[in-house]
C-alpha cells in the first residue's frame, strides 16, 4: 500500500518489503531480481540496498546477489519471544476451555518451532520444549501451516527434509501427505494422531493473517482426544486463533 495512503514512510516501507521480498525467496536475489519482484526501480533498489548493508540487515554475497543479514538474527528471536508472551492468554483459555496442553508453533524456514506453550493440569499429559524444532509432516501445527501453501511449495519443502517416519504412523509419501494437507483444507483444521509421539493426538489450525506463518494447537492422550471430544476442541481452536489474530494485529498500537 503506498504510504501516502497509510500514513508511512514510503523509503522504510519500501525497505521493508525488500527485507520480506528476500525472505519468500528463502535464499539470494540480484538487484534485477528484487526490481522485477518488488516493481521498483533499480536505482531506488540499489540505494535502498546499500542502506541495508551498512546496517547489516542484508550482505552482499561474493556472486554479487544479496541475502538477508545477520543484524536480523537479534530482532527475530525477540520478535519470536514476544510472539510467545503474546500468545500465552489465549493458551491458557485454550487449556481452560479443553483441559489438554496448548501450543504455538512457527514455520521457520523448513521447520516448525514450538514458541509458547501452557501445559494441561493432568497429571498424564503431552509436553513440547519451547524452543524445539521438529519436520512439519508429522505435527498437526505442521500440517496446519503448510495447508495455506501451493502443492509445488509443500512438495518442494517435502524433497528437501525427506519424511523420516517419527512413529508407525507418520506419513512417509508426498502424495499421500499433500491429500491430507486437501483434508485439512476442507475441514478446517489438521490432526495429528499419533504421527509425531505414539498415543498423542493434536488438533491444530493455522492463525490468520499472522505476520509470520503460526498455528496454534490443542493435545494430549488420545484416550481424551476423541472424535466427539474434537466436535467441541475444534471451534474453540479456531475462536482462540482469531482472538490471537486480532491482538497480534493491535499489538503494537498506534505511535
């Protein structure tokens, strides 16, 4: 949106749509590249650029092409912490409402990381490190994120990991995968039976209009993880992901 209309800066918001620009590309794009993506011309690309580099929130590569910085390693795992913090109340109605563990879970890159989690008073529960990184093909906040993907996307990202099976259950082909990921679609929301630990189930659904791709998910024993106790998981899963969606869209106010 130009920035005469929303009040911005138009260099800054230019400079972060190069950052983001990059970012989709998930490794190196030339000044070219970038102007043809981004529909700027080369000289403001090439002074924004250099701006960037003297920050340090890009490098220049040997080959002449830029990638993202190292300056931005800091300000994302801030960003991601605080992603965490913010979520936590809607964990925790989540818990209250179902009884079970709650968790938010980024896609970074090929993999999914856990960001914030409430754990379910029971005494037998399901329990994730903040922190850990795991395949998204065997999680149901994996599926969740990947399901808002093109089909050339997630079978690219699928080539790139392999499907290591996690338990006798996880799924170990592309196309078997991409038809749960069109039931995900269909239904709203993903499962994980028993795919990443045996005996845990996990209903998830992605976040809308997150500014990074999240999911947020439900889980514990699938003695408790019924099919009939899903029918009432589900809705309060998707009410939880809405009320997380509008704080994250608020959350830094007005300057």
């Amino acid at each position: 949106m130009p920035a005469e209309r929303t009040g911005g800066v138009q260099s800054l918001e230019r400079a972060f749509g190069l950052l983001e620009r990059l970012a989709d590309a998930g490794g190196e794009l030339g000044l070219s590249e970038l102007s043809a993506v981004s529909g700027l011309p080369l000289p403001t690309i090439h002074r924004l650029m250099r701006t960037l580099l003297a920050g340090g929130y890009v490098r220049r590569q040997p080959n002449r092409r830029y990638a993202l910085g190292p300056r931005l390693i800091r300000l994302g795992e801030t960003s991601a912490r605080l992603l965490g913090t913010w979520a936590r109340p809607y964990l925790a109605e989540l818990v209250e409402a179902t009884g079970e563990t709650a968790n938010m879970a980024l896609l970074d890159g090929d993999e999914v990381v856990y960001v914030a989690q409430v754990p379910s008073r029971h005494s037998m529960r399901m329990f994730t490190e903040v922190g850990r990184r795991v395949l998204p093909h065997s999680t149901g906040v994996g599926k969740a994120l990947l399901a808002g993907l093109p089909a050339a996307d997630v079978r690219a990202l699928l080539a790139r990991t392999g499907m290591p099976a996690a338990t006798d259950r996880t799924l170990t082909e592309p196309e078997a995968f991409l038809a749960e990921l069109e039931r995900v679609r269909a239904a709203g929301y993903a499962v994980d039976d028993g795919e990443q630990e045996t005996g845990v189930r996990c209903l998830a659904v992605s976040v809308p209009d997150s500014p990074a791709p999240a999911a947020i998910s439900v889980s514990g024993p699938a003695a408790r993880v019924t099919d009939a106790v899903t029918e009432k998981i589900v809705p309060v899963l998707h009410a939880a992901a809405r009320g997380l969606a509008a704080a994250l869209s608020g959350a830094g106010g007005a300057a």
